[in-house]
C-alpha cells in the first residue's frame, strides 16, 4: 500500500491533498484538462496517449518504438498493385461488453470521413475509395492510389474503433464519454479537477495493462507539481520540468535514473516565404542557413535538442545521417548575399509565437542575422496571428517554435505533405514558405506508391533523395530538433524508452509499471 501523508504542512500550504493509493494506481499531473476523448476529433498532445489507452485501432507500434505491429487485426494482407489492403480482426470487446466487428471499423473511418463529424483527421483518409465488410470478423479497404502510409494512417488515434450506439447514445458528448476496447475504461471525469482511468479487465492483450488506475490531477501549476513529485506525491508530471528549473533537477545527482530524455519526431524551423523578394534566391535562403548559430540557440533552451540540418529528426526513418548541410558560416552567408546583389544587406520581417522561449529564440536569430546584413523586426504575435499570417503568405520568415512539426507518424512522407509539397502551399495551408517542386511532388507520390514491404529500403532512400534536394534548395533553415525529458517518481518502472514513447506521447500508459 502506497502511504500518503494527508496533512501535512507542505501538502497544505500546495493546497493539494494527497489520498493513499494502492501499489498499481499512479497520478500525473496537467496545467490544464484534456479537451475530449473523442479519438475521431482529440488532436493535441495532452490528449494522445490517453485516447490511445481507451481505444484500439487495428494497427498500432511496439511499445517505445515506431516499428509497427497488428493491433485489432490479427493479420493483414497487401495486393500486389498496393491498392487493397485486407485485415482479419482479432476477438475483442469494447467496454459496455459488445464484440468488436468489422462493421465497427467501417463505421469508424467514414464517421471521420463524414464532414459533419469536423474530423480533423480527415484528410489522413484521402486514399480510401471505399470500405468493404467482408465477414463479421474482416474489413477491407479499396484505395484510389497505393499507399505506403496507409498502415501507419490505421494507427492513427483518428483510425481508432468506436461503437456506434456509444456515439449515437451521447452524441456530440461522446469525447465526454468514451467507450472503446482499449487497455483501460473510464471510471470518472470531474472536469477541471481529475480524470481517472480504470484496468479494463477483459482487454484482449495478454498481462496489459500492468496498472490498476491512472488518475490524471487537472489544474497543477508546473512548479507546484514539480514540488510534488519531488515528495512523492505525484509519479509523472504531464507538463514536464519547468524550463526555470531544469538545469537544477537535472544536476541533482539525487533524481539520477528518474529524469528520462529521448528523441521527438520534431523539428524547430525558420520558414522563408519562397514567393517574397529576396527570398525567391536560393543564395539568400543559403546564407540565411549559414548566418544562424544553431549551437547558442540549442543553449539558450538548456540544451533541450540537438542541432538541427535536414526536415527530419534523426529518429525519422529517411534521415540522412552524413548530410553535411549549411554548417554556421557567418563570412560564407556575406557571400552569398553580396553575389545576390545584396551586399549591403536587406530589410525584413520575422514572425515568432509570443510565449517563452520563442521570443528569445527570435531575438538570437535575429542578432545571428544582423551580423550578416539582414536586419529583421520581429513580430512577436499571439499563436493564431502567426499561423494565419503563415497561412495567408504575408510574413516573410517565421521562427516555427511552439509550432514546430511534430510527425503525426514516423514515417518520412509526413513531414512532406503538410508542410513543405505543393498541397501545402495554399490558403490556410501549413506550408508557410510557399514552396512548390512539382517535379519533388512526383517523387513523392512515387516514393508512397512503393507499398511492398520489401522494398522499404528504396523508399526511405528516395525520401532521403528528396530532403537532400530540399536542404540544397533551402525553403527552410532548420535549427533544431527538441528532446523531450520526463521526470518520474522513484516508484515508477518499466523500461525507459516507455517515458519518451515518440507515438504515444507522453507516456505509453499501458506498458508502465510500478515497483512496489
């Protein structure tokens, strides 16, 4: 029995309270409540790895990896021409006590597809032509395209099963109210205050969940939840260290094997707007490359990431590990510019998210720029002021921190699309250099039409091809690539990479263990 002291003075003075709780429950702690468990309409961060405790999809990835694996389908099978993808599902059951079928899945993916659903995983499902039931226990998907990300798209929290009388039951309440066949069940939701998932017992997967409950504490400040785990009143904190008091925990040997970092499918980035003078020179995108010093950047966060030279992280499958890149330059970015007929420099605008630490990061590029000529006024803009401005080609450069790319799948083709093809570069779009390689966008489509999976290898090396034209081509300067550090409580086990899941983030809930 985990034994915790209701009243003592710190407890009181944090204005928390501190129940007992059994060896198998753990509490993690929020700033703020989860906005629905809806997994047709949850996007966000916070809510990821608690949708994906409460519902399968029929694939899903390893425990602490991005190899995928058979979730609720037993087995799958691949045409040849990469255009029909056919799974056998495993027996499962949802939490009011119904079989899971084929049907659930079918209705599952058309109430995203279905626009009055306002999915924002719509879009994922692109390649489906229609959805066919095959027998109660198979389910067959027709695609208009082959698709290599079509496996990784049904491991998406929007692919998650959902039963239909749940959601007709409640309704647009459903995200209040989630029913599926995951690992755990909702037992209460006081919003504001706690949410508390209980072991769903009849869970198909052997051994899993290894916890009992998971009460999530809404409402914790960072520090005060910092101060907490320190006393061993809380096991994770959702919001991770505060960046104020990072350094300290950090070199405190005494949290030694508590403090986690790994990799993030994440990259910060400098967008310049390819369609706006001088930007419309490949020299200028260069020098900007060279002029930036990722490494004083890297510690302005307390060496939070690592240096960044490519779109993709280096935990991304495609990453080109001996891409030499623009290193920091500052005479060679002079150059560039004088040879663009800009020696004496220019004039610009750089747009930056409002919240800490990004104005910081901004005033550094903005120093690393003035050193070469560019002088550039920042625009520090609330959240959707920068993405509108993005969105709608009128800001020449953004600083993309706090709304860094964050693969929504690990899998090279996802940092593409959204944000650097030609589909990106639209009104509203998410592409905010504006940058369009017709001639990259077929690579593309042929790279994801590549679906067997033994030529897996030749994919990733034509994504490798196609992020090596667009690093020489430079509509980006990436700066870098954010680790993410959870801080644990003595109590908590399990293997390491769990903590640092790069899918199911933060934590993969349903492999954690406790040691007591």
């Amino acid at each position: 029995m985990r034994k915790l002291l209701l009243a003592t003075t710190a407890a009181v003075a944090l204005g928390v309270s501190a129940p007992a709780f059994a060896a198998g429950d753990i509490i993690i702690t929020y700033k703020d409540d989860v906005s629905t468990l809806d997994p047709a309409i949850g996007y966000d961060w916070q809510n990821w790895s608690i949708i994906k405790s409460l519902f399968d999809g029929l694939m899903d990835y390893k425990p602490g990896t991005t190899e995928l694996v058979p979730d609720l389908a037993e087995s799958y099978e691949i045409s040849d021409d990469g255009k029909t993808f056919t799974f056998k599902l495993r027996p499962a059951k949802f939490t009011n006590g119904r079989d899971v079928t084929a049907e659930d899945v079918k209705y599952s993916i058309e109430r995203v597809l279905d626009p009055a659903t306002q999915s924002p995983g719509a879009g994922f499902f692109g390649s489906i032509d229609t959805i066919e039931v095959v027998d109660p226990m198979t389910v067959r998907f027709n695609l208009n395209r082959p698709d290599a990300t079509f496996l990784h798209v049904m491991a998406l929290n929007f692919a998650h099963v959902v039963p239909k009388e749940e959601v007709e039951k409640y309704g647009a309440d459903f995200g209040k109210n989630p029913v599926g066949s995951g690992a755990f069940k909702m037992a209460e939701w006081t919003l504001g205050q706690r949410l508390v998932l209980e072991k769903n017992a009849d869970y198909w997967k052997p051994d899993t969940p290894k916890l009992d409950t998971i009460t999530f504490e809404f409402g914790q400040e960072p520090n005060v939840a910092l101060l907490r785990l320190q006393r061993g009143e809380v096991d994770v904190l959702g919001d991770g260290i505060p960046p104020a008091q990072f350094l300290e925990v950090k070199a405190d040997p005494q949290y030694e094997g508590q403090i986690i970092e790994g990799g993030q499918l994440h990259t910060g980035y400098v967008t310049m707007n390819v369609n706006t003078k001088p930007f419309d020179d490949v020299r200028v995108r260069q020098a900007v490359n060279m002029a930036i010093n990722k490494d004083r950047i890297v510690r302005i966060i307390n060496n939070r990431a690592v240096p960044a030279n490519q779109p993709l992280p280096p935990s991304m499958p495609g990453y080109i590990k001996d891409l030499e890149g623009f290193a920091y330059d500052p005479e060679g970015a002079k150059k560039l510019l004088a040879d663009a007929g800009l020696a004496d420099g220019f004039s610009t605008e750089l747009y930056v998210y409002n919240t800490d630490p990004n104005p910081r990061i901004a005033q550094a590029i903005q120093q690393d720029l003035a050193a070469v000529g560019i002088k550039a006024e920042i625009k520090s803009l609330a959240q959707a002021n920068v993405i509108a401005a993005g969105g709608d080609g009128s800001a020449p450069m953004i600083w993309s921190g706090g709304m860094g790319w964050i693969a929504d799948f690990p899998d090279p083709s996802n940092f593409y699309g959204p944000i650097l093809g030609c589909g990106g570069a639209v009104q509203g779009g998410w592409n905010w250099s504006w940058y369009c390689n017709e001639e990259l966008d077929a690579k593309a489509a042929a790279a994801d039409a590549m679906t067997d999976p033994a030529q897996a290898e030749a994919r990733f090396k034509a994504w490798s091809d196609i992020y090596a034209q667009i690093v020489e081509e430079a509509p980006w300067a990436p700066v870098f690539n954010e680790q993410r550090f959870t801080f644990r409580s003595k109590r908590m086990g399990g293997d390491d990479a769990l903590y640092v899941d790069p899918v199911h983030i933060p934590v993969h809930y349903d492999a954690v263990t406790v040691n007591e």
